[in-house]
C-alpha cells in the first residue's frame, strides 16, 4: 500500500521535466495517474509505457490549456474515464523569454491564458471531481522569478505570481470542502526548460549555482517531485494555503542572477 493507494492524481505538462518526475512518483506510491500532454504526444506515452512497465496505472490525455473547450474535454474525459478526480498539480506553462520593451500584446495574453486562466478553468473543473472523495489536493507550480527578477521573465514571473496568490485564495474557499491547495515555488531545476532558457549559457550558470547554493548542486527534477508527493499525501493534511520553496537555498542568496544580469 503506497502513500497515494486508490486515489486519481491529473499532473498537467507531465510528459517531461518536474511533470513526468511527479507522474512516475505517484504510480510508485499507487495513485492511478493521467499524463497531461500539449503537443508532446510521444513523450507522453513513453513515459505511460514506462508507469505500466513497473506495475503503475496510467492514462495520458491531451489538451491545450490555452482553449477552455479542451480543458473541459480533458474533464470529461477524467469523469468518464475514472469517475472522479483526488490530485490536480498545475505544472503546465510557457513563455516568451522577451525584455518588457519588446513584448506583444499576444505574449503577454498567451502567457497568461495557458498558466493562469487555464489554471482558474481547470479548478472550477476539477474541484466537483473532488467532493465527496475524502480529501482532495490542489497543487501549483510556481518559480523563482517571482520573488526575484531574472532576465527576459517579466511575463512568466508575473503570471506565476498571479498563481501564488490565487493558490492561498484557493486554500481559504476550498478548506471548508476539505480540499487543501498549496503551491510549490522551485529554484534551479536541471530541465529541458531550464536549458532553452539559458541557451549556451547553461553549463556557466550550472556551475555558479552550484557554488552559490548552501546544498551545493543544481535541484534535479525528482527534488521537487518529492515535496509535491508530500503535498498529495495524507502527511500534509493539516497543511494548507502555503508555497514551499525548493531551491537548495537559492533564495538565500542572489547570486548567479545577479552575475546573469550583468552579462546581459
């Protein structure tokens, strides 16, 4: 009997990174679990096949988060599928990297549709899914630029700010329902986006995170993977409307950003 046995767990962008770390650590501890995909179809059943092939349970949909129509077809579809619905982890987001100058109206509203309307859509979703399911558990993902400014993340950083607070918002109406909604804030994640990110800069930067950490290396996918099972499991059932930062430290100093900036 795993920590998540029986329960029904969504993870949206889990078809790679922190979203597919999450989704293969849940099957392990027994939730039956669907893999949210956009275009990463194939990424999406490689990493089912991989859930399946170690005894797990998984199902992998896909949605654009950007079109209401779709989220409430992924719904429909968990409805349908699996009669209910115990986990929601908001993992999925995009960006255009772009300084505030030259950002267009349609980066800005794109952002903002996919992390944070879709976000809002897929609650008002998910949450009849939960009721009458003993505890249900909301998660969001936020990041570290948004306590901090880093080059070209304005957009990003505020829409993930705007998940922060609307997390907490979450907690104080849903709490009477018994759903708890807590945010995960990671640092510096050794992922494919952190990589397209920091383009050719990424070996340099990995080393002066690595110094400027108090843990002394780069957080890895699976680091943030553990703190949202916690978040999901009967553990954290008095904890609720917080964000917990996973960074290794990072936030303890500014370091490397700061060396970024001035490179600019």
């Amino acid at each position: 009997m795993g920590l998540l046995s029986g329960k029904v767990a969504l993870v949206t962008g889990s078809s790679r990174g922190i979203g597919r770390a999450t989704v293969e650590m849940f099957a392990q501890e027994g939730a039956t679990v669907i893999v949210h995909y956009h275009k990463s179809a194939d990424l999406a059943r490689q990493a089912v096949s991989q859930i399946q092939s170690q005894g797990g349970q998984a199902l992998a949909i896909g949605a654009d988060f950007e079109d209401p129509g779709a989220i409430d077809s992924l719904f429909d579809e968990i409805e349908s599928t699996m009669g209910g619905l115990d986990i929601f982890m908001a993992n999925a987001a995009a960006t255009a990297f772009k300084s505030i100058l030259d950002l267009k109206p349609y980066h800005i509203n794109r952002t903002f549709q996919l992390t944070f309307d879709g976000l809002v859509h897929a609650v008002q979703r998910a949450v009849p899914l939960m009721e009458g399911r003993r505890a249900g558990r909301i998660i969001t993902v936020s990041g570290h630029g948004t306590p901090f400014t880093l080059p070209g993340y304005a957009t990003i950083g505020a829409a993930k700010g705007a998940v922060e607070t609307f997390t907490r918002y979450l907690a104080y109406e849903l709490g009477p329902k018994g759903i708890t909604c807590n945010g995960i804030a990671p640092g510096v994640i050794d992922t494919d986006s952190a990589r397209y990110y920091m383009g050719e800069r990424y070996l340099a930067f990995d080393r002066e995170v690595r110094q400027q950490t108090p843990l002394g290396r780069v957080g890895r996918p699976e680091d943030v993977a553990r703190v949202a099972l916690f978040l999901a499991s009967p553990m954290a059932d008095f904890v609720t409307g917080q964000i917990l930062r996973v960074d290794g430290g990072l936030t303890l100093t500014s370091g490397p950003f700061e060396n970024m900036k001035t490179r600019n």
